[in-house]
C-alpha cells in the first residue's frame, strides 16, 4: 500500500479536479485536450496534479504566452485568436 503523506503531489481525476477549479466536468475536458490545462489520459482517463492546477494561477506558470484573459478568450473561440 502507498503512502501519500510522504510529500506526494496529489492526483486528482476528472471529477476533483474540476470541483477544486470550480468549472464543469466538460469544460476541464475540453481544455485538457487542447492541452491549455496540464493533465495525462492514463487508461483512458484524464488524471492532473494538484500543483500544477495552481501554477495555472501563477504568471510563471502558465502555457507560455497564455494570461488569465486570452485563456478566456481561447476556450470561447475553441483555441482560435479572438
């Protein structure tokens, strides 16, 4: 058996993680797959760690060239330049 408590990052799958961000399952979905929210299909599901949730709101951490409005902008006009 694992022991998480050792300093482990946390896994979240699909569900958590879009609780924890506070978006809809589908939203999180989609921007995973266009790769503007760091995650990993393992088996067929989407898994993301917990830290690099919160570097998305963290100037240096996220998508290079990717602020806080154009990540709006992107997911509306599905990844297209506004």
């Amino acid at each position: 058996m694992t022991d998480y408590a050792l300093g482990h990052d946390d896994v979240l799958n699909l569900e958590e993680a879009s609780q924890y961000l506070r978006i809809k399952r589908r939203t999180l979905y989609v921007l995973a797959a266009r790769r503007a929210v760091p995650g990993a299909k393992i088996g067929g599901q989407w898994r993301f760690r917990q830290s690099q949730l919160d570097g998305l709101f963290e100037e240096g951490q996220r998508p290079p060239g990717l602020h806080a409005v154009q990540f709006q902008a992107r997911w509306r006009t599905g990844g297209r330049k506004p």
